[in-house]
C-alpha cells in the first residue's frame, strides 16, 4: 500500500519554490546564452582563430563546439556521483562558477594573429572546462528542479528550466544582433564579437548567488535523513549498470532525438541561414528571435498540458510531426525570410512539445539515490555524440552530398530512434519521484521505506 508519510515538498512555501526555479533557470540560461552566442559568432571566432579559407575555418570553429562536448560525459561521471552523495544544490553552486568563467575569458583570449597556434589551443581549453562543467549543470538544475517540484505540477515548474534555456539562447541573439547594428564590421571583427562573452561573467555571479541562497531538495534531505544515499561511486555505478540499465538506454534513445533536433534548430541554424540559403547575418539573428520568443511563449503552457494530459502523448506529437514536416519546412525556408520565419516556428512549436517536458520527464526515470548520476551520464553521454556533434555533421553532409536538405533527413532520422525509445518508457506524470523506487513502475513502493532496504 502507498506511504501516507507527508510529502516533505508540501510544506515548502511559495516563495522557496520560485526562487528554486529561479536558481535553476539561471544556470541553464548562462549555459545556453554561451552556445548561443558561439553559434552566432562562429564567422568572427572561424576568422579570430583559424584564418585562411573562410569554409574550412567555419569547419574548424564548429568543431570546436562540438569539443565541449566531448568531455561532457566525463563532467557527467564526477559530477553526477556527487551530486547525489553531496547533494544537488553544492555541486551545481560549483558548475556554474565554472561554466561562467570559461565563457568570460573567451572573450579575452588572443587571437591568431597575436599568439599563433596558442590561440584556437586555448579555445579549445575553454570550451573543455564550458563542457566539463556543462556535464554536471543541466541535469543537476533539472534535478533540483524536479525535486522541488509537487508531483501534480512537475510538468508546469519544469518548463521554466527550459525556458530558461531558450532565453538564454534569444538573449544571445538579441545581445549579437544589438552589437552588429551599433557597430561597424572592423569593430565586430576586432573586439564586437568578444562583448557578448563577457556578459556571462555578471549571469554566472548572478546565478552562483540564488542557488547559495537555498536549501538542498527536499526529496534529498528526505533520502538523506533516512541514510540512504549512495556511499561510494563504484557502489552507485554499480547499481546503474547492474539495475537501472533500462532507463540509462532509454533515456539516451529519447535524448538522440532531442538534441539533435535542438542543436539542428538552435546551433546550426544560423550558419545554415547564412552559408546555405543566403540570408544576411541580421536578417537570420532577426528570423531566430522571432522563433525563440514564439517558442519561450509557448513552453509554460505545454509543461503545464503535460501534467493533464502525460508527457508521451506530448511527445509522441512532437516526433511524428517533426519526422513528417522536417523536409517540407526546409524547403519552405529557400522560399524568402518570411517563409523561412514561418518554417522555423512551425518546427520550433512541435520541438517545444518536447523540450517544455525534459525536466519532469528526466529526473522521474530514475530513483532518487542515483537520480543525478543516472540522469547527467546518459544525458551527456548521447549528447556528446548525438548534440553538440550536430552543427559539424550537417555541415559535413551538405559538403560530401552538396543536398541542403540533409539536416532534415538527419533529424527525421533521430525521430525514429526517439519513437522506438518511447514505446518503452513509463509515464510519470503525477507519479511520485520520492524514495529508492522506480517513477511509474513501483507504483506500491513505500517512498521511506524502500529508502531503508
């Protein structure tokens, strides 16, 4: 029979819940509003740190932003443990410190003319530490999000996670676009595309305060006080591999699917606006705004449909409307900025169905002893291969087949995988995520009392 033990989140006061979902939020926001800005600065980074052929130096700085990515499954394997030894609210207070400084002091780095081959090693460096740190960030924020989170609201406190997301990638754009407009093409050449970096400098300090003003989860403290959290790392490793190896692979089927479509849409598209269709670098910044605000309009009412309706019918939604429309989108983008507009916000919507349900939909995949660990590894592990790889590979693509259409079949390509992912997850909409049991398939667990076992 169920716990009737009270749920420590009910007597957490209003005001403590928004400012958890503030310092979440924050985070992920400075996060996002460095990926943005890279991604509409790559033409100055390509021509600051690899010049020469202006194609091969595009090449070259969108792998480096695929580089932060590689380590992120190593931020992912330390971050994650501790986490949930530690706690939620010490690591991510050290995450975005991190991830704030690193992105800061991109902004001062030298370029090639001043300090040689130095210059994009360095580059390369920073965007390690953003990635390393990144490992730890969003699962930690989504988390702590979830964990604070009442069961029958997660969906709805959770879209402002990605909300986040999303206004730090507009704020990008915006902060960009401001600079080009005020400025002259030598100033953004020269110092134009290295202010917004330094912006992330004041986010990080901004966000480093809200979340040390907070307390840790209550679902947390709750395991905690029970003497039930993880011990060691090769015990918690252990666990994932030998008991939870279901929801590490699903969750990284439904994670292909994401980022791929998120870094096509978010991280290529700029550079597709520009190097494959023509637009002008205002004109494109101009076409994302527009997208980002129509999207960041529509996330709260989406995380909010998904704790009335489920997370997999929003999904299921998202997946086959992508896999149907991605190419006939993409060929209305050739059409002239107005119908690129209209293309990019008709994929932009049905991608919100997903992104506005990650953070409820995530953490409730896993128990709470090994949620921030089982979370960050297959997040970041399918992210680094699937995500921030995305940018290079359609780029890549379109050079080998010289078909502009190939970042369409690659998403469609990622849907399918997301489809066949979940058919197998549970749904946990309402479900309770307390305890040591499986979200919505330990329905009878007694939260404390699998805490003890």
């Amino acid at each position: 029979m169920v716990s009737s033990i009270p749920d420590p989140r009910e007597t957490v006061p209003p005001g403590v819940l928004r400012r958890a979902i503030a310092a979440s939020a924050m985070g992920n926001a400075t996060e996002w509003f460095d990926y943005g800005v890279y991604a509409f600065t790559v033409s100055y980074i390509s021509a600051a740190f690899f010049p020469g052929d202006t194609t091969t130096g595009t090449l070259y700085a969108l792998l480096v932003f695929a580089v932060s990515f590689v380590v992120r499954p190593i931020g992912g394997l330390v971050w994650g443990p501790l986490g949930d030894r530690l706690g939620r609210r010490q690591v991510l207070a050290l995450t975005i410190i991190l991830m704030a400084a690193a992105t800061f002091c991109v902004g001062l780095l030298p370029g090639y003319d001043a300090i040689g081959i130095w210059a994009p090693l360095l580059l390369v460096l920073l965007r390690m530490i953003q990635g390393f740190s990144t490992g730890g960030e969003y699962g930690g924020a989504a988390t702590f999000m979830a964990e604070y989170s009442p069961d029958r609201k997660r969906g709805f406190c959770g879209s402002f996670l990605e909300f986040g997301t999303l206004g730090g990638y507009a704020l990008g754009a915006i902060v960009v676009l401001g600079i080009e407009l005020a400025s002259t093409d030598a100033f953004m050449q020269e110092w134009g595309w290295r202010l917004p970096f330094l912006i992330a400098g004041p986010l990080g300090i901004i966000g480093l305060y809200l979340r040390t003003k907070l307390e840790d989860t209550p679902v947390f403290k709750e395991l905690e006080e029970e003497g039930a959290t993880e011990h060691a790392v090769t015990t918690e490793f252990k666990d994932l591999v030998i008991n939870y190896w279901k929801p590490l692979l699903l969750l990284a089927g439904l994670v292909i699917a994401l980022n791929v479509a998120n870094y096509t849409l978010l991280g290529y598209m700029p550079t597709y606006l520009e190097t494959q269709i023509g637009l002008t670098s205002k004109a494109s910044l101009t076409l994302f705004i527009v997208g980002q605000l129509i999207m960041m309009t529509a996330i709260p009412f989406a995380g909010a449909l998904s704790d009335r309706v489920g997370r997999k019918p929003l999904w299921y939604v998202s997946l086959v409307g992508l896999f149907v429309l991605a190419t006939p989108m993409y060929l209305l983008m050739r059409q002239g900025f107005g119908w690129a507009v209209l293309a990019f916000a008709v994929l932009g919507s049905l991608y919100v169905l997903q992104l506005s349900t990650i953070s409820a939909t995530f953490p409730a995949m896993f128990p709470t002893h090994v949620r921030f660990a089982g979370f960050a590894i297959a997040y970041n592990v399918s992210t680094s291969l699937f995500g921030g790889t995305a940018p290079a590979v359609n780029e890549l693509l379109i050079d080998w087949t010289h078909n502009t259409l190939m970042p369409a079949f690659y998403m469609m390509g990622a849907c399918v995988i997301g489809l066949v992912a979940l058919k197998f997850v549970a749904e946990t909409a309402g479900a309770s995520i307390r305890g040591k049991g499986i979200p919505g398939v330990d329905t009878e667990a007694h939260p404390t009392a699998l805490a003890r076992e």
